[in-house]
C-alpha cells in the first residue's frame, strides 16, 4: 500500500510503501500511524485517524 507523506528533510511531499502500521500510546489515549522509508533509507511516520488505520491491508 502506498501513502503519502512528508519529508521533512527534502522539505516536500513523497509517496512512499508502507512498511508497517503503528499505535502509539496508552489505552484511552491511542495515536495511529504508518511508517515507510524513503528511497535513500531514512524512516517516515505519518500519523491518520482510526478508521483509516483499521481501513489499511499492510
């Protein structure tokens, strides 16, 4: 699955394989995000609500 995220180094949006999905936080509190990798190997998070988080085949 491909998303979109922002690379702060390059300082511009990418589209980027989504390598795995995460949640971070406490129960009550939960943050969700995908993390991918750009072409030259530095890790990319980006952050998206629930319904697209459980919405997501990775």
């Amino acid at each position: 699955m491909k998303a979109e995220f922002y690379d702060v180094k390059g300082r511009k949006k990418i589209d980027a394989e989504v390598t795995e999905k995460v949640k971070y936080g406490k129960a009550g509190r939960e943050r969700y995000a995908f993390r991918g990798k750009t072409s030259d190997g530095r890790n990319l998070t980006r952050f998206v609500g629930k319904a697209e988080w459980d919405k997501a085949k990775v």
